[in-house]
C-alpha cells in the first residue's frame, strides 16, 4: 500500500500541474479534463488459512495455483489419537446413561432417591458434553475452503508437524477482483459511489472497466489523499491480483 500511494504522489504531480491563477484572482476549483491515478489489483475474497490444532499433517490435496469450489478439502491432519478420544468419550457417555435409567427404574421401585437420580443425570449429561467436545476437536482434522478460488501459496509440506495457529495455505479467488487507489481529497467534489473508469494495463495493454464501490470515511491529514475502492466489471483476458494498473478518470466537465 505505501509503494501505491509513493506511485500515486509522483504520477499526480505530472498529471495535474496546472498554471498559477493569476494575483488577486480567486483560485477556481475545478477537476482536471483527465487524470490517471495508479491501482492496485487485489482480490474481494482472499484468506490465509491456519492451523487450528497441533498435529501431523497427514495429506494435501491442491497445489499451487490449483483451482477448487467452496467446501472443497484442502488439507488433512492424522487423527488418529483424537478419534480414540472421541470412541472413549462415547463409551463414557453410554455408561453414564445406563446408570442413569437403572436409577429412575430403581426410583420407580422406590430403591433409589431423587439425588441418587439427579446424580446420574448430571453425570450423564456431563459424559454427553465430553463427547460434543472431541467431536468440535475432530473437525480441526480437516481444513476445507471457505470459499471457490484458486491456491496461491502453500506454506506446508505433508508429513510435517504443525503448532496451532501456524498458517497453512493461502487462498484467492480470481473470479471476483476490485481497485484500489489514492485520489486527491479534493475529488469529493465530484467523486462517488458508481463513478464510472477504466483501468489499463501497460504490460498487456488490456482495458477494463470498473466503478467507484467504496470511499473511505476519511481523509489522510498528511498527504491529503482519500483512499478509494472500485469495483472491475469487465475486460478481455485474465487480470491476476496483485497487478498494478492506470486508473483513468474523466470528471464531469459540469462539476
């Protein structure tokens, strides 16, 4: 972001010098006939997934630059010792449960009190929590995409042993990108929401068009720019994140 708004400086130094008004004439402030204004690529959707166990990676299903669909399992960890846990959870619990009716069936006899009932219950139910919880810790098994996409970094290798909270795989989706840029503070005159523009890439010489989609609340009190999203809504071949294009503006001669 900051190579973006040191591109932005230099690039609006050339393109909107205008003459000194002259002395004692008021300076009118108008948008310039025409103005580029570098952009930045970047995908809507976009993720690095971590690790939310410690664990052996068993599998890896996708590779660098691989494409896959939302739900789609990307990695796998071993899991052996968690579903034992999960099977002696489940015994516990079925245990638990047993003693349980045997009391209400002793109660109902009269051979059993009602704390001896509640006692059972409360164990059964806490033998019954167990099981839930090594079933959320068997999910941590399996990380699935939160979205459709293509992989863009894989920063594990099967076999290998991972801490919690270590990153694994970096996800992009290619299919939906947007723009972002610096402008000058002084374009809230005219600029908004859905202003149309187009974007060019010098190293493909391809064209796209886009409109204005976000516009930040406030304005950077250092460089006087106003950091501004659009959103690309067509073009001829494949623009990749990351790129960096031209932003042309055309401001309404009206304004």
């Amino acid at each position: 972001m900051r190579i973006l708004a040191a591109m932005f400086a230099a690039t609006l130094s050339a393109a909107l010098a205008q003459p000194a008004p002259p002395s004692g004439a008021p300076a009118a402030a108008k948008p310039p006939a025409k103005a580029e204004i570098p952009a930045l690529i970047t995908a809507v959707e976009e993720s690095t997934l971590s690790s939310q166990m410690a664990g052996k990676i068993r599998h890896i299903t996708v590779g660098l630059g691989d494409q896959f669909k939302k739900g789609a399992h990307l990695i796998e960890f071993d899991c052996s010792e968690q579903r034992a846990q999960l099977d002696s959870a489940a015994a516990e619990f079925r245990a638990a449960r047993e003693t349980h009716l045997s009391r209400m069936r002793l109660q109902a006899l009269g051979a059993a009190g009602e704390l001896d009932v509640k006692v059972a219950a409360a164990a059964a139910e806490k033998a019954r929590s167990q099981v839930s919880f090594r079933e959320s810790q068997l999910a941590y098994c399996r990380v699935d995409a939160p979205f459709a996409g293509n992989v863009a970094r894989v920063r594990v290798k099967a076999s290998e042993s991972v801490a919690a909270g270590q990153p694994l795989i970096d996800l992009v989706n290619t299919s939906a990108l947007k723009a972002q840029m610096f402008v000058p503070a002084a374009w809230v005159a005219w600029l908004k929401i859905g202003t149309p523009l187009s974007i060019s890439i010098k190293e493909t010489g391809q064209v796209y068009e886009a409109r204005i989609s976000k516009m930040n609340s406030r304005v950077d009190g250092v460089s006087q720019q106003l950091e501004v999203e659009a959103q690309i809504e067509k073009g001829e071949g494949r623009l990749l994140p990351g790129t960096v294009g031209m932003a042309v503006f055309e401001p309404p001669a009206s304004q």
